[in-house]
C-alpha cells in the first residue's frame, strides 16, 4: 500500500512517516519546508522513502506526483497551524490550508484515490466554557482565522466526499505534543525560555484549557483509522487529558528545576478560545484505538528529549525571536 503523505516533514507529519515505514507502507513524502518543515525529523527513514519538495498549492506539480508515484492513499497534513501567525497573516493559511486542501482533493478525484485522510483540528469547533466535550457532530464555530481555513477544508473534504464520492475521512485531534515540535507552540517555548532563564510570556492569566494528546499515539489513531474507519465519517482524536495552560508551564519548570517567577503573563491573544474538550468515543468504539500516554509521562519524554536535543532547539529559537517580538507583548 503506497502512502503519499502532505506535510511529511512537519511535526506530525513525520512521526507518521517514521510508523509508516515500520509498518512496512511504501511512503512518498510531499513538504515544502517551510519554517516549520525539517527534513532532519525525516533523517532515519529519508532512505525508505520518497520525498519531494513541493507546495500544494501547485497544481502542476501536485499533478505531477499523483501521476508518476501514483499512490492508493492520502494523508494529508500539510497546513499553517499557528492561530499566532494566522491573526497576523490570514492570507498564508487562507491559501495554503484551503486553496491547497482544494488542489488534493481535485487530484485526487482524478486519479481514483482509496482514501484520502484530511487532519484538522478540535479548533474547528470553537470553545466551551468549564463543562461539555465536543463529540463529531457539534456544530463548527470557528473563532480564528487558522480554525476558519481549517472548518473550511472540512467541508472541502464533505463535499467532495457527497458530491465525487471522494472517499475522505476527516481527523480532529486535540492538542498534539512531543519530541520534534516546532519551538512556537506552548511546549517547546517554555522549555526554550526556561533553559535560557527567560520570560515564560503566558497569555492572559493561564487559565486556558487544551486537551494535551502524544504525538506518537496521534500517528497512531490515524493508522487505526486508515485500516478500519468508514469513508465519509469524521474521528475525533483526543486523551482525556485537560490541563489549563498555567498547568503545563509550571509543571515544565518542575521538571527543568527552574522558578515559578521566571513566569510572565502577557496581553491575551484576540479571540483567544477558553477550552476545548472532545469526546473520542467513536474511535474507540468503531478503530479500536485508545491513547496509551499519560500527560506526566509524554510531558517527561518531551522535557528529556529537547534536553538531549539543544542544538536543533536553539537554532529554532533563533529564527523566532523577531517573531516572538510580535506576538508577546
């Protein structure tokens, strides 16, 4: 079973290529190595699979790669994925994360594709206030523009789905984390400003709730749902495991050994979504899959894993700091 994977050597992205390739899938990889995009993510497996450096967006050469590759799926990643830089540049997502979902799903009605697999987001649902979970059929109430562009490839993928017969399946995962993550989201910033004794910039009072879920059992719910979810259906891909933001900044420092006063509240992101929470009994019930990581235990691997990969953090940390100059205010 040949795999073409979108945004391959994104976050995500590659830690399903790497279980791809140990579960014995031929893999084509497509990333356009963007800032987020490193093919050092991919180094262990660059020799077992393909790889091509390509935009979506490009209709041609996404054209080009269906035709010659020829694959029976596709699992598609590549996005923009920072509400951050969404509020500052709409128009990159509004391009890359519709335009782009558009041009897959055209090529892939051309060339009788077996499934297409499109990742969104719990995003796309909006917020909730202390109570409820979002379960797969909640209305989507999209709050920034990175959730709009992402709501909106959703309903690419159930037109295409209804309209072609398309066979898409849509992901919503909750907050993935982990070894490899690119240093702008919560996670790997506080690691990088705590090792530096830094301000810890935290928005608002910290009182934010995301549902945390490791990345490996991310990549892993997607291969359960590749070998037993229906075309047409949507899987939310969840933990359980609630924390607010204040929560996970200072069990970091904990970990790190560093004080809590390294701690500073900043202005609150516009339109920042209070909580989110998803009910993922579907896939349990209809894949079979549960995630396998506690948050203290994936909170741990990820602290050691940025500990025993300094140099990589910090060269990352250095292409961000006039964009952190942006945003934390």
């Amino acid at each position: 079973m040949k795999l073409l994977v979108t945004g391959g050597a994104g976050f995500i992205g590659s830690e399903f290529v790497r279980q791809a390739v140990k579960n014995d899938y031929q893999v084509i990889a497509v990333d356009k190595l963007s800032y987020a995009g490193d093919l050092e993510r991919l180094k262990e497996v660059l020799d077992f699979i393909t790889f091509y450096k390509a935009d979506i967006t490009n209709s041609e050469f996404i054209e080009y790669i269906f035709d010659k590759e020829k694959p029976d799926i596709i699992v598609h990643f590549a996005a923009e994925s920072h509400v951050d830089r969404s509020i500052l540049n709409p128009t990159d997502f509004l391009n890359s994360n519709i335009f782009g979902t558009y041009i897959l799903l055209e090529t892939s009605k051309k060339h009788d594709i077996k499934l297409f697999i499109n990742i969104s987001t719990d995003e796309v649902y909006g917020e909730l206030k202390e109570t409820g979970k979002f379960i797969e059929e909640s209305p989507l109430k999209p709050n920034s523009p990175y959730s709009v562009s992402k709501a909106s490839a959703d309903m690419l993928g159930r037109a295409y789905f209804r309209t072609y017969g398309v066979p898409v399946i849509t992901i919503r995962p909750s907050n993935n984390y982990g070894p490899w993550q690119y240093p702008e989201k919560l996670i790997p910033v506080v690691i990088a400003k705590a090792l530096q004794n830094e301000d810890i910039p935290v928005y608002g009072d910290g009182s934010n709730v995301r549902e945390w879920l490791y990345v490996k059992d991310c990549a892993e719910a997607i291969f359960a749902i590749i070998e037993k979810g229906k075309p047409g259906e949507i899987y939310n891909v969840a933990s359980g495991e609630e924390k607010k933001n204040i929560e996970v900044v200072k069990a970091i420092l904990e970990l790190l050994k560093k004080p809590d006063d390294l701690i500073k509240f900043v202005k609150d992101r516009p339109g920042h979504d209070f909580r989110y929470s998803m009910d993922f009994s579907k896939i349990v019930k209809e894949c079979g899959w549960k995630p396998k990581t506690k948050f203290e235990k994936g909170l741990e691997k990820t602290v050691k894993w940025y500990l025993e990969h300094r140099d990589w953090l910090f060269k990352k940390v250095e292409e961000l700091k006039e964009y952190w100059k942006k945003v934390y205010k």
